[in-house]
C-alpha cells in the first residue's frame, strides 16, 4: 500500500509538471504571436498615413507623391515570414528615412499645417514600431529560454512547439529606393 501510494505520488508530479511545463511553452510562443502581431498592426498604421502624406507632397511636387505611392501600393503585399517582413519593412523604413532628411531642405513644405501634423503621427507611429519590434525580439527571447531550459528541453519539440526568429532589419538586403525633392518653386 506504501508503495502504491509513492508510485501514485511519483506519477501525479510527473502530470503535474508536464502539464505546469506544457502551459509555460503554449504561453510564451502565444506572446510571440500576440508581438507579431502588433508589429502588423504599426505598419498597418503606418501604411494609413501614407496617403494623406501623398496628397500633401502633391501640391508641392509630384515626383516625390509618385515614390510615396508606390510604397501605398507595395503595402497589399506584406510578406508573412518574420524574416521577410522584416526586410520589407526595412525598405519601407529606408524610404520614408530618406524622404524625412530630404523634405527638411524645403521650409515651405514644412510649415504645412496638415503635413506637420502627418509627419509627428508618422514619427510617433514609427516609436511605436520600435517598441513592438523590440517586445517581439523579447517575446522571442524568452520562448527560446523557456525551450531550452532543463527540463523544457525535453518536452518542447514533443509538444509541437517551434523555433522562433529574431525580427531583424539587415540593412545590406533592404533595397531602399533614393527620393529627390525638387519642389516648384511657382506654388
């Protein structure tokens, strides 16, 4: 009878703590999700300003609404691997950078009222960003922790539970198109 009790003992620890290890692993990949997530949801925002920038560089000069709008209409094709995103969302970065350092040269595009504004939800949107890259790469942190950690270790690929990568920018595969401003001085 002792011994069946030590062996039931044994046994609901065992369940226990597969269970209690199961729950963790399911968790941490479900906020790597949840980041992923939140990451679509700033460049979804992002794509959003887009257009209202487009309308306003338009009445300044059309060459540099044409680079915006080629952006608004590469944003259908947000690739899914994290990887891809990645990159893709480094080219977009790349541009709209290069469009920020650009359009500081023209003052009278930048007391625009509405362009201002649009610039300071852009830049408050790209924050954002920063931050939801940066809680993914811990989100992903601490899944590849919980994984490899005794006794984890043993249980996550039996569990179904996979790798994760980093969101990363590499900015030598990010192709980032050069914008020239050249406003008509005749507005």
């Amino acid at each position: 009878m002792f011994w069946i009790l030590v062996f039931g003992g044994l046994v609901l620890f065992v369940l226990i703590t597969i269970w209690v290890i199961y729950n963790r692993l399911v968790q941490a990949e479900n906020q790597v999700d949840e980041a992923l997530a939140l990451i679509d949801v700033q460049l979804k925002k992002r794509f959003e300003l887009i257009p209202n920038l487009v309308q306003v560089v338009k009445a300044y000069n059309a060459h540099e609404a044409d680079v915006l709008e080629k952006v608004v209409a590469q944003r259908s094709s947000i690739p899914e691997p994290t990887g891809a995103k990645a990159n893709f969302d480094g080219s977009i970065t790349g541009v709209l950078k290069n469009f920020r350092m650009q359009v500081e040269a023209y003052p009278d595009l930048l007391a625009n009222q509405q362009f201002s504004k649009l610039m300071d939800s852009l830049s408050t949107v790209e924050d954002e960003l920063a931050m939801a890259r940066r809680y993914y790469n811990g989100t992903v942190r601490d899944l590849s922790n919980k994984k490899e950690v005794f006794p984890n270790v043993l249980f996550a690929s039996m569990f179904g539970i996979k790798d994760k990568s980093f969101y990363e920018i590499d900015p030598t595969d990010a192709e980032r198109p050069e914008i020239e401003l050249t406003l008509q001085q005749d507005i």
